[in-house]
C-alpha cells in the first residue's frame, strides 16, 4: 500500500468514527460522466434557478475519475484512462464517494476497440475536494483506486456498517458475457478481501447450441459469448447492481434473469454458498434499489441479454420472502413508460422517494419517466404507475434518460442521460415530484452519463 494510500485509510476511518465534519450548503448532484472520464458535480440550488435553465451554469467541477496512462509506449504516462465511471455512491453520513469505473484503467483506444470486459476499478473521492471548484478537471479529489477484483463493474453497495462494500462485476475477461464475481472489499484496508463466485444459471429461455452448455462454458472461457445479444448467454449472472439491506445483498443479474440473495457474513468469509437464494425476474435486471424501511427491492428489467429484447416493467420483491426463497418473492410487477405491454421502454435506473411511498423509474427508449405508487403497485392495480413524463433533450435529440436519485427532502428527482457525443453533452433534468413536471435542464454533463447521487455538501467542522 503507498503512502498516499496509507495516509487516506487513516482519514476514512477516523471521520467514520468520529465524524469531524458537518453538512452544510447544498444539495449537489454528482454525474458519472461515463465516456467523459470525470464526475460532473452540480450544484441543484443553482440548476432551479430560472435563469440557468437550459445552461451548464450549475456545473461547479469536473473531477477526473481515472489516472493518467501511457498511451504512445514510452512508459511515460499522457493521457487519462477511459475508465468509463459508471456508478458512484455517497457513503453514509460521511464525507466520501465511491465511483465504479466499469472500464477501470484501460485506454480510450482499447475502449474503442470494445467497451466491456476490461478489470475494473473503484475509485474513492474526498467529496470535500470534489465539490472545491479549484479542482475542476484536475485529479486532486482523488484519494484512492482500488481494483474491483472482476471485469466490467457496476453495482456498489456498503454494508449498513460501512466496514465492507460489495462490488457487482458484471462481465467476463475480454468478453461482455461470463460475468459471476461479487467482490468485497474491506473499506478499512483498501482492497478486495473476497471474490464470491455466484452460481451457473440453466442456460436461460433460449436452448444453448450443442458445444456450449454452462459446464462447457464455465471450463473453457474460449466458448464464452463475446458481445450481446447472443443465444448462449443464460449460463453466467452478469450482475449488474447490488443493494444491501440488513444482512443480505441483492444483486440485479442481467444474464440470467433473475436476483441473487446474499448472505453478507457468508460472503464476507469467503463462504462459497453465500448465495442463498435466486428470484426470477421478467427479463435482464439492471438498476436495482432498497425501499428505505428495507423490506422491498424493486429492479428494472431492462433488456435480455439472449435476445436483446427490451422490458418496460420493474419488480417489486418483498424481501422476507427473497430471503426464504418463497417463489412469490416478487410481490409485484408494473408497466413502466407506455400503455402497451408489446412496447419496449428498457427501463434503467431507478430510486425510492425518502417516504417509500413511490418509486421514480427512467425509461430510456420511451425517453421519459414513470412515477409508480408503491401501494397500488402491491395491491396489483393497473393504475400503479401514477404519473409518466417525457423528456427532451435540449440539443433536439433523444434524451436518453438512464440514472435517477431523489433529494432528501422528497421534493425532487434528478434525472442523468443523454446520448452518445451529443453536441450539447449530457443533461441532467429536475423533475418536480409534486407538480409531476421538469422544473429545470441543465446541459454539459458528461458524455453519456450514467448513474448519480446527491449529497448535502460538507465544511469542516472547526
């Protein structure tokens, strides 16, 4: 471990254990900028006011995510690494981020030959620095990199003790499919402790060819899929996100359809039969979230893997249930983004309002957003989705809408998307939850950003 690391595992534990630092000003949303390696920090005050509509104004810094990499050969880093920061999340009461980088350290060129399968990384951002805007589009907020122990990481959770995370690797070496590591991670030491392997699936809906069952697959990674869609996926999780909630992590797995239910102690001490429980879903999970009383996970189906299908529902799983492995753990499942069940939506990224009373869904192909009322959702009414908003994007084109986090009191979603090399970048959009309206744009954020999250700010507490 260097020293610099070193140095900063003494601050991480002694402002978890103490606390000396207090909320203050704010919120701001934090962007993974995904192809724009950076974390785009805005500040959601200033994104409301009028005047900035429209606008990057609210951008108070672009903190790059991934270091510097030696692109021509000469051993000499001058570049900075694609990394493409897929995820970030705000530790509990604290003053840290953590950000996923799906494509860890791998160069842009590598990137461009093919996005997926490169080793992962997570990155640990001092939130004091990255909210500084003398930081912009410097490295300075970075505190430490820690390898993901897998390939194409997205999903990230902390245990409610905040002494271990959880890291979904959600493909194979070199290839988008052969995905079956959660990797945890000791917060206290800085580095993976454990990688569980999660069990084959069946080999999914579709029949997999002669030569490719999952045995076959699993002993001989050659024969793995390189790229979605392809009949032969079903054999390996592909997990996407993770969500913690008591002593159990679930985890969204794109390649087999289903949810994993973890037990966290077992997985901790490298048990490999802590997988304790597999929930089917309707089709290639991907965004998942915890109710804040955590007794429902809800997960998007967003696509699947073997066919390319795109869903328009999410799941609603009671958790008792998912943790006993009753078949009726999925206590609900609702159309999302359009009226017409043969109309695909892909939904993405999802978030629980703070009351837990509704759930606010982004659905990237129908480019809008879905409001469902939990209650009516679990009662298995029709009209559970109480409210869809569609999205432009400011530059004309398809907004694309992919992460979605809540302000802490309720009143607004925050909403990242937009497409690739989109002339206006990305965009962030302010959904007034009670007025069910857009109540701001704001443009230049990232390249194709990902998922987000919101935090109060923070000063010094002397």
């Amino acid at each position: 471990m260097s020293s610099r690391t070193a140095s900063w595992w003494t601050v991480f534990i002694v402002c978890m254990t103490t606390g000396e630092f207090v909320w203050a000003d704010g919120p701001f949303a934090l962007v993974s900028g995904r192809r724009d390696p950076s974390v785009i920090v805005i500040d959601l005050g200033k994104a409301l006011d009028p005047a900035n509509d429209g606008t990057s104004n609210a951008v108070i810094s672009r903190v790059r995510v991934t270091p510097d990499v030696d692109t021509d050969g000469d051993g000499i880093p001058d570049a900075p690494a694609a990394g493409l920061p897929s995820n970030i999340v705000i530790q509990a009461d604290g003053r840290f981020a953590f950000v996923v980088n799906h494509a860890g350290n791998a160069t842009s060129a590598q990137v461009a030959a093919f996005q997926h399968g490169h080793p992962g990384t997570v990155v640990i951002l001092d939130l004091r620095a990255a909210l500084d805007p003398a930081n912009d589009g410097t490295m300075n907020a970075i505190e430490a990199v820690i390898p993901s122990g897998g390939f194409g990481p997205v999903g990230f959770s902390q245990t409610d003790d905040r002494q271990f995370a959880f890291v979904g690797n959600s493909e194979g070496q070199g290839d988008e499919d052969g995905g079956r590591e959660v990797s945890v991670i000791d917060l206290q030491r800085g580095e993976v402790i454990e990688v569980l392997r999660l069990p084959l699936g069946d080999g999914g809906n579709v029949a997999q060819a002669a030569d490719r069952s999952c045995v076959q697959l699993a002993a001989d990674p050659v024969l793995i899929s390189h790229s979605f869609p392809d009949e032969n996926v079903g054999c390996f999780p592909d997990i996407n996100a993770i969500g913690i909630t008591g002593h159990f992590a679930f985890a969204a797995n794109g390649g087999t359809d289903d949810v994993s239910v973890i037990d966290i102690q077992l997985a901790i001490t490298g048990d490999p039969h802590a997988e304790i429980a597999r929930i089917p879903v309707e089709r290639g999970p991907w965004g998942l979230a915890v109710s804040p009383d955590g007794r429902l996970v809800a997960v998007t189906n967003r696509e699947s893997a073997e066919t390319g299908l795109e869903g328009n529902t999410i799941s609603i799983l009671d958790v008792g249930k998912a943790i006993a492995g009753n078949p009726d753990a999925e206590a609900a499942r609702v159309i999302v983004g359009t009226d017409d069940a043969a109309t695909e939506t892909r939904p993405f990224g999802l978030a629980f309002t703070p009351d837990g009373r509704h759930i606010v869904v982004a659905n990237f192909r129908s480019n809008n957003i879905s409001i469902v009322d939990v209650g009516k959702a679990l009662k298995g009414r029709s009209d559970a989705e109480v409210a869809r908003i569609p999205l432009v994007s400011p530059g004309g084109g398809a907004a694309r809408p992919r992460g979605v986090a809540i302000t802490r009191d309720g009143r607004f979603a925050a909403v990242s998307g937009g497409a690739p090399d989109a002339p206006e970048g990305g965009s962030l959009w302010m959904i007034d939850l009670a007025s069910t309206a857009v109540a701001a744009t704001v443009v230049g954020v990232g390249n194709e950003p990902y998922l987000l999250a919101i935090t109060r700010g923070i000063r010094d507490s002397r």
